[in-house]
C-alpha cells in the first residue's frame, strides 16, 4: 500500500498482538477492511501524522488521514516524551482511522514505569438510555498499570455491555443473546442477535437503566468528547464507519476519527518500586479473594489475554477460514508470499 | 471543631452543594458523621494538607489526616494551577477522609476552561466478578467538561450498579432490590436489599458476568489504584471506614484514604471557543435523540441535579427528621444557633 517500512512494522505489529491475545476481531482478520478503506481513498498511506499544536503536558495529533494503526503508535510516543519531561503526557488525535487494539496501545507505557491510556471513538452502533437511535461508538477505554514481580494490569474493555464481535459469534452459531445486550430498532429489549444489523442498537454498560445503563452511557460519552471533541474529530453520530462499503455521514463536524492518549510517570507521584510493591499486594489479595464457586477466581485485567498469548505463541494462530482466504487475496493482489 | 475559618467554608461549601444538588446521601446528613471521626481521633482539623512530592503536571498531596471536604478542594486547586501552567494537572492524595460529593470538586474546573476529575477509593463494600469477598469501595468517577451556551457535562457516580444510598432507601421502604445490584454474604444473587448490612455485597457495575460485572469491577479498580496506590493511601479492602463505630483494619499498607484530581485545560488543545461549540452540538444532538417512548429523553449528565438545584434554591432543602435532630445535637453540643 505504499506505507513506508516503519510504518507497516507497527501496523503489522498491532495487528499481529491483537491475535496474539486472543483478540481476533481485532487482529489480522481486519487486514482486508483496513485494504478496503484505502482503495475507497479513506485512508493515505503517504502522509505523516505531526503535532498541531501543543504545551509541556499536551499535542493535539493531526493523522493526516493515515493509517490508525500508525497514528496511535506515534501519538502514543509524544504522550510518553512528554510525560518523561513533565510527569504525564496526554495527546488527543483528529483525522485518524480505527486503530486496532486499543490495550497495545496503552502498553507502550510500560517499559517506561507508565501508566498507559488509551481511549478512541468509533462509528454509532449504540444507543444511549432511553434512545433508540445510534449515537454513540463501543468507544473503548484501555488503562495499563505496571506492577512488580506480578505482571501489569491491563484493562481493555468496550463501554458496552457486549463488544459487537461476541454478537457476530453469537449470530454465526445461531444462538440468542442475553437481555441487556442490544435493543431492536424501535427501542425494545431483545435476544435476537442479529437485531443489531436489522437497525437495532447495542446497550450502554448496564444495560438497562434500572442496572444504570446511564453510567455506561456517561463513560461512552466521556471516550467520545475526549477523543472526538477535544481533538477537533468528528463525534457522535457523525463518527465514519469502518466498512468501505458504508456511506460517509452526509454531515462531518471534524476530520475522521478521533483518539486519546495518556501516560503518567509512576515516579511522578511515588518511587516506582514502592508503588509496584503495592501492585503486587494489590493484584495477590485480589488473586485470593474467596471465590463463590471454587474453580472460578477473581480475574486480574490482562490475565486471559497472557494465558492466550502464551498458548499461540506455542501453538500457533488458528485463523478462520474466510480470514484466511481473505489473506490470500490479498497476498496475490500485492504479490506477497504468504 | 476548630478547623480554620476558610477550611469549614470549604467543608460547608461541599455538603451543601451536595444537599443543593439533590445528593442528600452525601449533604449535611453527614455532618454528624465527621465529628464523630474526629470525636474518634481519626480526622484531625488543626492541620493543613501539602505537597510531598510534584514534578510540573504532577503531584502527591498529605492530606495531614485532614478532613477530605477540606483536603479535596486543595489538591484539586493544585491540579488547576499546574494546568494553568503546562497543560493539565494530576493530583494522587492519601492520608484524607471521606471527601463528600465527588462531582463537585471536578466541578471547580470549569470556570476555568478546563475539565475536571475526580476520584475517590472508599471502604471495602463491594465484591469482584466471582468472589465474595469485599474488596473494593463504590469509587466514584466524576468528569466536568465546560460547554458553551448549554450547560456544562457532569458525570458523577459510583463503579457499582447501584449506589449505597439507595439500597438504604429500599430497606427504609421494606421494598427489594432488582437483582443485580447486590449478593449475600455466600455470593447468591438476591433481591433483598439488606443483604448487604447482613454481611453481602454491592455488585460491579454490569451486575453479573453475562452483563459484564468484570467492566464495573475494572472501572472501581482503577479509581482503587489511581487514589490510594499511586499516592501512598489504604488501598482495597484496607480503606478505613466511615463509620467511627467500625474497627480500622487490622492492617493497613498505606495512610487514610486516597483521592485522585486532574485538571485539562482545553485550549492546551484546541481553542476553547471552538471546542464549546462543538460540545454544545454534541449536548443538543444527545437531547434530540429520538425517545422510545415520548416521555423519556435522553438525559444530559448533570441535568437531573441542576434542576433539583433549581427547585431546592427557590423551595430550600428539606431534611430527614433524623437529620434534623442530629444537626440539633450537634448545634447544642458546639452552641451555635440552629
């Protein structure tokens, strides 16, 4: 596609940690999507993102209309330069794209003694309590934390109740989805897991407002205004889809998508290793907490992504099939072996 | 009790804003509460919380065993001065108390152009996904976002699906609660809304596993960590309680509570001119999303509570009979005019 060798590196290196963690639909499986939005001529693959503008703890990133999974990277190393200079750098992006695996992103910080954040906005797919209408990205909130003999905490999570891939899982296999999950088009509670591509929408974390649906809609909120507002992006309803093949929203308030970025220097507070200490007491007491059912414990965030990880690195990635023959496409159009 | 005359300022500034706002769970109802910490000797008020340790965006506030109404709005001064100067400004705080209503302190931000957020961990009340244990507080979240010609975004609430007070309010009524909200003390769903004083727990946010609790359970966590690891505080299921009547922990790592502030100045991103104009198109795009049912729209954070406030400056704030008759005693005790 014409990216320079250091960018493909780290989109190849995003991609490739997705499905390393057990996270597929982020992974290699979207390689043909990201192809896609460039022949549309939605992403450019010969611009560099820069620093528009900028104070000791904060930039605002132009993408320039690249690549997300290059923007995030290099708006990732400005938070952290500027968090070596000054105890914490926080960086809000415009004119971006989807930038993969929000959780790798904000692991970058941690080499560093950091705290890594890492938040994005993305196209509506969720409707806000009380709303049958879309207005809102699965907008992720990702927080890495480094700990000391234990490894890192590692949250990643959609502010939904369920991330739109489980229900592609659900519907591929044919199975209903719990209540809570997604609404249909008129508002209404349903199982039926393909309710969101017939016009539904998926719920806010909670679900339902007597489960507080609304605080789920609130940190969804708070994702979009700092990556999308703050930036100069668009937001809300007006945020561009992932798929080639929808329309552009008519009206755009920004440019593209928006991200936020944010890391803080552990000793900017306390020594390291005292606070790492405290990680580790932290993470064990959490470890042994008394389980209700005794072979299931309390999970520490980035737990089950290790576990995958050490399994594939040993294994192998299993790729599904249409992924794969995806990949082969697109081996034989750039000429690649694959 | 012999605070300084601008410290009980601070202090019946932030109950009564609290009352004002409709959030009498966290208003003068209080009040007797503090003074019987430091009937108790855990709450000094003849100290002055400071900085032990800073870079330019950062800093550790000791709260000096202060009172947390008065320790909050100081450190949170502190994280808009540091804004004002590089950007943004991040304050971790230990050795505090109980700091009242969370959404007012990030509130102190937005007549200065800028974001403002608050945490707070808070003693142990509440159970992992799959433990039974309480292991965390409710830790509140509370972001400010100024907008322009509509009124600023104030998110303001607990990491669980439902706050304390109001399971005290269902007991009070002898109604149950929807499952979800809390477990016993074996960790069984249950709708009794006692459960939680019969040795129970609050759950997460998102309820149970199939709704992602996990989500809720990282939101409280890192609340947990930002406020009491990275400043040096009791952190889990160490915090000190609120009640005087409840025994300290038996062991506790760190000092007090831990509270965590950020201030963002917006124009270290974009002008705030333009930022607000976008933040009122966002406000007003969220109010004209279409309803499910014609009653019920969408609402903006922070309008339930001006309204209340609304109603409660022309109408005043009617108090509990309980309530009353604790600010008598108090007022008896301390011969001030009631």
């Amino acid at each position: 596609m014409g990216l320079p060798a250091s960018s493909a590196a780290d989109a190849a290196r995003v991609l490739l940690s997705a499905d390393l963690r057990g996270v597929d639909s982020h992974g290699v499986a979207r390689l043909s999507g990201y192809v896609r939005l460039w022949d549309a001529g939605r992403i450019q693959t010969n611009t560099w993102p820069f620093i528009e503008h900028e104070t000791p703890s904060t930039a605002v990133v132009d993408g320039n209309a690249g690549l997300g999974l290059c923007v995030a990277p290099y708006a990732m190393q400005v938070a952290i330069v500027k968090a070596a200079q000054v105890g914490t750098g926080w960086v809000s992006v415009h004119n971006s794209s989807h930038f993969g695996i929000a959780g790798v992103h904000a692991m970058m910080a941690l080499p560093h003694d950091m705290i890594g954040i890492a938040f994005t906005n993305a196209s509506p797919l969720v409707a806000p309590t009380f709303s049958k209408d879309r207005m809102l990205g699965t907008n992720p909130i990702a927080v890495a934390i480094p700990a000391g003999e234990e490894p890192p905490f590692v949250a990643d999570f959609a502010t939904t109740t369920a991330a739109n891939g489980k229900l592609e899982i659900l519907q591929r296999k044919k199975e209903s989805a719990p209540l809570g999950w997604i609404q249909t088009q008129e508002g209404a509670p349903t199982t039926d897991a393909s309710a969101l591509k017939q016009g539904g929408a998926l719920l806010p974390l909670g679900g339902d407002r007597e489960h507080s649906s609304h605080k789920g809609f609130m940190l969804g909120s708070i994702v979009d205004i700092f990556s999308g507002v703050l930036s100069g992006a668009n937001f809300g309803k007006y945020v561009p889809p992932f798929p080639a093949y929808l329309a552009m929203p008519s009206f755009m308030p920004g440019k593209g998508i928006g991200h936020f970025f944010g890391a803080i220097r552990i000793d900017g507070f306390r020594k390291a290793a005292d606070f790492k200490k405290d990680m580790d007491t932290w993470i064990r007491d959490m470890r042994a907490a008394a389980p209700i059912h005794p072979e299931q414990t309390v999970v520490i965030p980035g737990d089950p992504e290790r576990t995958e990880t050490a399994h594939r690195l040993q294994h192998g990635i299993e790729l599904m099939e249409e992924v794969y023959d995806d990949l082969q496409l697109l081996a034989e159009r750039f000429k690649l072996a694959l």
